[in-house]
C-alpha cells in the first residue's frame, strides 16, 4: 500500500486554507473573545507548514523539512495558548517552547548530522503529542453548558490527534528504517494521513466552537 503525499497534502492544504480563513473572519468580528487570535494564526502557520512539507524531495531540506516542522511546531504551542486564553488562565508556556526548541533541535540534528527519518518522526510525534494532549486537557476541563457540543468536540480532535501523534512516535521507533521510497506505506502511511487529516480538522471544531460563543453573545 503506497500513499501520494503530494496529492494527500495537497487536498488537505486546501481544506484547511478555506476553514482557517472562515476561522479569521470570525476573529475578526468577535475580536473580543479570549484564544481566537492565537487560533487562527495556527490555523494559517499550519497550512504553511503542510505546504512546505508537499515539497519534499523537491525543495531544499531546510525548507521541507526543519522550517516545515517548526512551523507546525509552533502551531501547536498557539494551539495551546489560545485554549489557555479561552479558559482565561496565563497563555504563555516557557515549559512548551523550551520543548519546541529541543523538538526543532532534534529534527536538524537527525536531519543533517545524522539523518533518520525514524528518529525525526519520533522527535516530533513526541513532542506534538504532549503539546495537543495539553491542548484537550485544557478544553474539555469544566465545559459550560453553552459550549458542550462544540467544546467537547474540538478538546476530543486535539485528543485523537495526540494519540494518533503518540502511537506513531512508537511505531516509529521499533519499526526498520524508513527511506524517502517506503516513508509513506503501509501502516505508517495510515498514521500520516490520519494526522493530516485530524490537523485540518482543528479549524472546523474551532469555527463551530466560536459560533456557538457567537450565538451566546
């Protein structure tokens, strides 16, 4: 089984755009809820980052691959800064750049000094899957009544993503090594797909979470 990562990326980038762009009009007009703004920027950094990602094999690495993970890297942590906004706790998490930084580390390292994709899958499944885990946990801690479905379903996506992004961190470092031919098949190409298509979906809970805090105000 052999998936196309262009194609896949490709489709998923152009969902996310139309969702995150959604999800910036609606910032816009409710500009004065708590975690919109730090949402909608992940939202757009994300579809950035995917689409560097589709030029893999094409495009230097630096960009396709360590300026495509510290993208999504970073998405991440505004992922969880805006859902500590939107609870009104402290935003900012030194803890979590201080990982980012080690995650984007890593990656360079193994990308350069010693190239593995094995280890650069599990570099970063690692490190999103602590991140997104951080980012349900605060979303579905204490759902008003007025965001039950909405809230319970954008917490439970970051929740699937984490452990999709954890099971793959697994596979990933007991599996045999990976070359650029056989990256994309079989069950590891399942786990990749999966997670493209639960990050594109982030922005969709998010809309109808802010609709529903629309529809309260």
């Amino acid at each position: 089984m052999r998936l196309d990562l262009r194609i896949a990326v490709t489709l998923l980038m152009w969902l996310a755009v139309a969702s995150s762009f959604l999800a910036m009009a609606v910032r816009w007009i409710r500009r004065t809820h708590r975690g919109y703004g730090r949402w909608a920027v992940a939202c757009l950094l994300l579809v950035l980052s995917l689409f560097l990602l589709s030029f893999r094999r094409v495009a230097p690495d630096w960009i396709s691959i360590v300026s495509a993970n510290t993208g999504i890297a970073i998405a991440a942590i505004l992922y969880l800064e805006g859902a500590r906004q939107f609870r009104s706790l402290v935003p900012r998490s030194r803890l979590a750049y201080a990982g980012g930084a080690v995650a984007i580390g890593g990656v360079a390292f193994y990308c350069y000094i010693i190239p593995s994709i094995n280890a650069r899958a599990v570099v970063m499944s690692a490190f999103l899957g602590i991140v997104l885990t951080g980012v349900s946990m605060t979303m579905l801690r204490g759902i008003p009544p007025v965001h039950k479905f909405g809230q319970t379903l954008t917490g439970g996506m970051f929740g699937l993503c984490a452990v999709t992004l954890v099971a793959r961190a697994f596979y990933c470092y007991f599996r045999p090594p990976m070359s650029d031919e056989n990256a994309l098949s079989g069950l590891h190409g399942v786990f990749f797909l999966a997670i493209a298509t639960e990050m594109a979906a982030f922005s969709l809970g998010l809309i109808l979470l802010m609709d529903e805090r629309a529809h309260r105000s």
